[in-house]
C-alpha cells in the first residue's frame, strides 16, 4: 500500500512537469513563427542607415516593442539572407509609469525607461556587468543613451520568465537598458566581436 502511494506522489509530479515542458514548447514554437509585418521594409532602411554612416552591413538588430515581452521580439537581420538569423525575448525598462504589458518611453536621465531609435553597439564592456556592450544612441529619442549607462546585456530574469506572456519589470535586470537572455547574449556577443564595423540596434514600436 505504502508502495503505491510512494509511486503516486512521484508520478503525479513529474505529469506536471511534463505538461509545463509541452506548454513552453508549444508556446515557443508559436513565437518563433511570430515576425512582425513590415520587418523587411525596416531592415532595408536600417541597411541604407548602414551604409551612409559606414556601419556593418552585414547585420542590423531589429527590435519591436509593440510585441509582448513574452514573446521574441529582437530580431538579428541578414543583410546578405535577406532574412531573420535569431530571434531572442527583450524586457523593458519599469520607468514613467511602465507596466509590463505597456512600455513608456524616454531619453530623461534617471527615468529608468527603455529608449527608442536608433544605437551604436559598441564594444565596450560594463566595469560591473561584463556580459553586455553600452550602446550609443543617434536620435533625439535616445542621444542620452550613452550617458545614461544604457547596454544590451543578458540577465537571468530574462531566462527565468520567457514562458509568460509578458516578462515582470524588475529594476535590478532592466533600468531602460536592452535586457535579453544570457543565452541570448552569448549568441550576440560572438556576432558582434566577429564583425569589425558596429552593427546597428534599432528599437521602435511598430503600433505608434
């Protein structure tokens, strides 16, 4: 009897788990097929922005926040596929009255909030958080960035949250910086020390 009910307690579990892992893998599967409409036309934009200011053509990072956090919604554009290459998850910053379903932004100092336009990715690492590059901005959305200490960098929140449909703001991962997942960030750190000119990051939201 006893032996039975041990059995129970360990299958009933492990159900649970099961089902959770069907449900994450459903969910990633449906957001993996998720590529907002106009992608193309942006990315060929970013490519003629590219050009006239002698940056990377051979890669540009796209980045809607119009799409939930839950959700991919950075995109690594191939200027040479003509397509996405890898598309990762991006929290947003908690600042001006964000909430998680809807995003607020500035280029204010102190505001805590993501920024849009478009980014130099520099190669330049955090004295503290290694794991990611400052990012400078070009537009009057976002000239502040550099000062104000914005990256893209990986963060374990980002990790631990993908299954929702909208990550939860935390202020230790994300004061208006482009937070992503570590996996995501080993990915893109690579792509980015193997080019020699600055790839272009360009955050907008394509609802506005």
């Amino acid at each position: 009897m006893g032996a039975k009910r041990n059995r129970r307690w360990i299958f009933l579990p492990a159900c649970l788990f099961a089902c959770m892992l069907c449900a994450l893998g459903i969910h990633m599967m449906v957001s993996k097929k998720t590529i907002p409409d106009g992608l193309d036309s942006k990315a060929k934009n970013a490519l003629d922005y590219a050009r006239r200011h002698g940056m990377n053509e051979h890669y540009c990072l796209l980045l809607d926040y119009s799409i939930p956090s839950g959700h991919p919604r950075l995109f690594v554009w191939s200027f040479e596929k003509e397509g996405v290459i890898y598309r990762a998850h991006v929290m947003h910053g908690p600042g001006k009255g964000s909430t998680k379903e809807s995003p607020v932004f500035s280029n204010e100092f102190g505001s805590e909030s993501s920024s849009i336009g478009r980014f130099i990715i520099t190669k330049q690492h955090g004295k503290v958080n290694k794991n990611g590059y400052f990012l400078k901005g070009l537009d009057a959305t976002n000239s502040n960035a550099y000062r104000r200490g914005l990256m893209i960098h990986g963060s374990y929140w980002v990790d631990f949250n993908t299954w929702r449909r909208y990550i939860p703001l935390n202020t230790r991962s994300c004061q208006g910086c482009v937070a992503t997942s570590n996996r995501t960030m080993t990915y893109l750190s690579k792509l980015i020390e193997g080019e020699d000119e600055s790839l272009l990051l360009w955050s907008y939201c394509s609802e506005q």
